[in-house]
C-alpha cells in the first residue's frame, strides 16, 4: 500500500497523467467522470452543435500490462529512479503453476500482466494506459475531442454540426487507438464498445438510425436507448429519467426483499412504508 500511495502521489506531483483519467486518483470518482461527460455534452449543446460519445472497455485490463511498456511510460513520465527500479524489481521473476485437486503443474514464468489483488496494481494500469491519449491528442487536437477515462474503461467524446461529423471524428479517434493497442500489447473489447448522440436536434435523431461507427473492422451503430455508463444511465438529451426510474425501481426491490425477510418477532416494517 506505501508503494501505491508514493507512486499515485508522484503522477499527481507531476501532474503527469491525462486531465481526463479518472479512478486510483484523489477526488476523481466514477461520478466525477459522469459529470464531466454531461458538462462536455452541455458545452456542445452551448455552440449548437451535436456531441457523440465512443465507450470502449480494455479487454483483460491488469494481465495484459507489459513490463517494458510500463517502465518505458514511467521513465517517459519522469519518475524518479529508485521507483521505476522497485517497479521493474517487482514485477520480475513471476511464475505461475496450476494446482488441481492437489496435483500441481510444473511452474511456468509469466511475461505479461500485473499481480492480482496488489494495491498497486491499478496504479499501474493507469501509467500504463495513459500512453493513449497523448497519441490520440497528436492526431485529434483540431477535432475539439475529449478524453475520458476511469481506470479500463474509455470515453471519446467529440462535437460537430451533424451525425456525419460527429462520426467522422469519432473513426479518427478509434483508429489513433487501435493503433496504440497494437504497439502496447493492449486488446479493447469489440463486444462492450459503444456509441452515442447526443443531440436536441430532432433532425439529427433520423439519421442515427443508420450511421455506424468504424472501430479497427467492426461497424458499430449509436445505441437508441439509453447507455449505462460507470453505474449511470445516460439518455440522448441527458434527462436522466431512465437513470431515475431504474434506481427506483432497484430500490423497491431491495425494499421488498427486506420486507419478505420480516417475521412476527423480526425486524419493524414501519421504515419500509
């Protein structure tokens, strides 16, 4: 835990990681995340404009962090010496061996991937992807695009005057990034991938019906309900009314299984009214 604390406070000292990376950082939660993509959406809105979003989730997260990559990015980073040495010490000589009803497999040395259940584990997966953005930025900084992230999970979040626009600029970005994912042994789930307009525009509404987003050699159309994203559930329009009437509904059966648990001589149901 010492080790986590002093490498997330030497990003933080340095100011060294993406703006928008939220999650393993101080005050920046999944709801901050939420916040800043509905403000991003608002601002877009502000300038009459359309605003699109595409939700990419990292396949198999801390076991695909290479060891080179990451002191790579820490020395790119600036980090001090003596950490980038206890870093590369302790990620080296793991081996992992199989044991099945008591018979164990010969051990075999692992390469890739972070220790499961270490505290510092998500730390550095955060270093480690904070590579990405910088990339994208090289390639999208006239696009008026945003990146947000909170730990694995990826949002790009674009603005343009129509659904054409808006998806050109979203292709831009998904290809910056399938093409860090090849240099970084980084895999991104196609089957999690989504996309989303957000847009007051009745106009606009029509032709997202038909726009699909290319990502690497899939095709992926804007979703036309509402998306759950980081727990919350957003709408095109931001209302928030899904979100609102399936929290409710999660709580009244959690009120309900509360209820039947009840009994004569159990709990009072006079603060389940």
């Amino acid at each position: 835990m010492v080790a986590a604390n002093a490498i997330a406070e030497e990003c933080e000292r340095r100011k060294s990681l993406h703006d928008g990376q939220f999650g393993c950082r101080k005050r920046r939660s999944a709801i901050d995340a939420v916040g800043r993509l509905m403000k991003r959406v608002e601002e877009a809105w502000g300038r009459g404009n359309t605003a699109a979003v595409l939700l990419m989730d990292v396949k198999g997260a801390f076991p695909h962090v290479a060891k080179g990559n990451l002191i790579k990015r820490m020395e790119e980073m600036g980090f001090e010496a003596d950490l980038v040495r206890w870093v590369e010490s302790f990620m080296e000589d793991r081996k992992v061996m199989m044991s099945m009803d008591g018979k164990e497999g010969d051990s075999m040395d692992v390469e890739m991937g972070v220790p499961q259940g270490s505290p510092v584990l998500p730390v550095f997966f955060v270093i480690y992807l904070s590579g990405l953005f910088g990339q994208v930025e090289k390639k999208e900084e006239e696009s008026g695009s945003e990146r947000i992230s909170f730990v694995n999970d990826v949002a790009w979040v674009v603005e343009g005057e129509d659904v054409g626009e808006c998806t050109q600029r979203l292709e831009g970005c998904a290809t910056e990034t399938t093409i860090w994912a090849k240099k970084n042994p980084c895999q991104f789930d196609i089957e999690k991938t989504e996309v989303m307009l957000f847009t007051r525009r009745r106009k606009n509404k029509e032709p997202k019906m038909n726009a699909r987003v290319r990502v690497g050699s899939h095709e992926v159309p804007y979703n036309n309900e509402a998306t759950r994203w980081l727990g919350v559930w957003l709408d095109d329009m931001l209302t928030l009314n899904d979100h609102t009437k399936k929290t409710l509904a999660k709580a009244r059966r959690a009120q309900n299984r509360v209820r039947s648990l009840m009994t004569k001589k159990g709990l009072s149901s006079e603060g389940c009214k």
